[in-house]
C-alpha cells in the first residue's frame, strides 16, 4: 500500500475519532467509544473489525494468553 493511501486512511480515522469525542464527549465506558467509532468509521467507507484476538508470540512460541486489538 501507497504512502498516500495510508495517509488518507488515517485521516479518516482521527478525524472519525474527533467526531465521535464531539458527538458524546467525555467520561463514558471505552464500549460506548468503540461502538460508535465502529459506526462512524463503516459510514466513511473502511472496513472494520471488532475485538481481533491478536495471539502473543515470545520467542517464536505461542503463549497461552490472547489480547483483543
């Protein structure tokens, strides 16, 4: 991907991300911030997906505890 593909993505995102901040402001649950970026990132044509299981590698081994990205 294109340097300035990338950029036009994050554009998209950080600005998406300013609007959600300005449409419910501060000081609520994480959940109710991804839930409407998620929104507002789908209405801006991007593709999304929600809680990835991203597997932790040490070492070329794979360890027995997941995080979500």
């Amino acid at each position: 991907m294109k340097k300035s593909e990338l950029d036009k993505i994050a554009s998209k995102i950080v600005n998406a991300a300013f609007d959600v901040h300005k449409e419910i402001g501060p000081g609520l649950l994480e959940s109710v911030y991804q839930i409407c970026l998620i929104k507002e990132l789908k209405n801006r044509g991007l593709k999304v997906e929600s809680q990835v299981i991203v597997p932790v590698v040490y070492k070329g081994e794979i360890l027995s505890k997941d995080f979500y990205r």
